[in-house]
C-alpha cells in the first residue's frame, strides 16, 4: 500500500479489517483498543498493524494539526484534514482510523471514559502523540 496515500475511507477500512482480530481468535490477539464509539474492545494482531505504521502515521499526520497541540482536539473533528476538508462524515471509519493510531501508539485518548458523558456528543478529545 502506497505509505504516502491521501486518507480515505477505503484504505483506512481495508487495513483495520486485515488487522482485526475474529471474535472466535480473541484468545491469541496481541492487543486490545477500547471503542469510542461504543464501549466494547477491538483486537489487533500487532505483527499486522506494525505493518501498516508508516501507512497510518501518514494518515494521522493528514488530521488537522489541532490534535497535535497539549489538548489535543475532539474526536468529532476528526472528520475534516489539517486542510480543512472533510474527508469522512461517517464515524465508524474515524473511529477505526483512531483505533489503528492508538493500537499503534501515535494517539491516546486524554480524558478517561467516566467523562465522556460530559463531552460533545460524548466523544473524548484526543491527541497526537509526540516522538
């Protein structure tokens, strides 16, 4: 896969369903990744997801630049890129694009999950994790 491809929907969705782990296979997933969408885990095969890192960190690199502040910035303005396009209305892919960059630890998630009640649509903020 192209490791400087522009982000969209279809790339993002083909690796996180190479790197999810088969409910019927969680015994042998390397790691978990809580929803932010909804409460439950994702498991990832951590040999798979280190394959596509330069794939995702380029991704990630694509949000607007708001998530690499302290802060961070909101799940919610994950929609749009550092250009100020939308390039994703639908949450569930930002939500596996988020779930790649944390599995991957190039995101975490600043507020715990008690909060997120208190939050814009009950999403957290997140940020970009700075190497």
């Amino acid at each position: 896969m192209d490791t400087l491809a522009k982000l969209k929907t279809e790339p993002v969705d083909k690796i996180f369903k190479d790197c999810v782990v088969p409910r019927s296979k969680y015994q042998y997933a390397d790691m978990s990744v809580p929803g932010i969408t909804s409460a439950g885990l994702v498991f990832f095969d951590f040999l798979t997801i280190e394959g596509y890192r330069e794939v995702v960190t380029n991704f990630v690199n694509q949000l607007p630049r708001s998530f690499s502040r302290d802060q961070g910035d909101s799940f919610n303005n994950t929609n749009k890129n550092h250009r100020g396009s939308v390039w994703c209305r639908d949450e569930a892919y930002r939500e596996k694009l988020v779930q790649l960059a944390i599995g991957l630890g190039l995101i975490e998630i600043i507020e715990p999950r008690e909060l997120w009640a208190y939050l814009p649509r009950q999403r957290p903020n997140i940020r970009i994790v700075q190497k």
